[in-house]
C-alpha cells in the first residue's frame, strides 16, 4: 500500500487539524491498526498519485489549521425538516418540525447505537427534550409517525 499524508486526523480531543493533502473524491472513515492510522472512502488519487480507497498515514509535522467543533449542522432530507434548537444544549431542547405529527414515537439513540429514550404519542409540530439521564456527547434521534419514519438528526447534549 502506498504511503502518503492524510488530509485530517483527530488532534487532540478537540480539534480537527490539517495535514495537507488534495483527495479526488470523500474520505468517509478512519480507523486505527497496531497503532497506525488508516483512511478509507472514494478517493483514487491523493495529491495526483494513484491511491486506491485506502492510504496510510506515515505521519509528519504537516498540521496547517486547527478548529474547534461547535455545532451540529442537519442536512435536509425528503423527510420532514426538524429543526433543533439550541444545539447543543444543556437541559432542554426543542425540535421543530415542517408537518404535523399525531401519534408519532420519538427514539433517541447514542453514539453506539443504544436506545437512551423513547417517548410516544407525540402530536404537533414541537417537541421539548428534557436532558434527563443523557451525559455530554452526541445523540442521533429517530421520529416514527405510525409505521413511517417522519425525519432524524443529530443532537449535542453539552
């Protein structure tokens, strides 16, 4: 596998750094193996050299910015439209959503996928989430209306 630099890689917790580095396509995942880091995704070519969907990072002092992660930003969908606010949040938040819901299940999920909460027979177009047992970090949530899936998103519980 061919060596080159990558594009990102996670700094210290809390800032997303780059290292330089032009992909040709996504980059969707990363991953570590004996303590090497791994990038894999779409791309063909890094920087015009042939590199299949996956290169190693060979590492470097090449580290050019720095930023801190301060939101979620939802991409529409076909799907109702939720608007979450704020977010993050500290003990409360709200969903806004495009169309009415009657009946409608609420699931939220953590990062690894468990159920945290479920709330049902939700009407209207708002709903008020309290923080509740949620400790700090990011949360996917899923609103079912009778057996369609009404929309989802992201949240940050701070």
């Amino acid at each position: 596998m061919p060596e080159v630099y990558l594009l990102k890689i996670w700094q210290n917790g809390t800032e997303w750094c780059g290292l330089g580095g032009s992909f040709d396509n996504r980059s969707v995942c990363l991953g570590f193996c004996n303590d090497t880091l791994y990038i894999g995704g779409g791309f063909l070519t890094i920087d015009g050299d042939s590199i299949s969907r996956i290169a190693k990072w060979i590492g470097g002092n090449y580290v050019d910015t720095c930023g801190n992660i301060s939101s979620v930003n939802e991409i529409p969908s076909q799907e109702n439209t939720i608007t979450v606010y704020p977010n993050p949040f500290s003990d409360y938040t709200t969903l806004v959503l495009t169309t009415q819901l009657f009946k409608a299940t609420l699931l939220v999920y953590d990062i690894l996928g468990k159920e945290v909460m479920r709330i049902e027979n939700l009407t209207g177009k708002e709903i008020k989430i309290s923080r509740g047992g949620m400790s700090q970090g990011m949360y996917f949530f899923k609103i079912i209306d009778g057996n369609t899936s009404t929309g989802q998103g992201k949240m940050l519980v701070e």
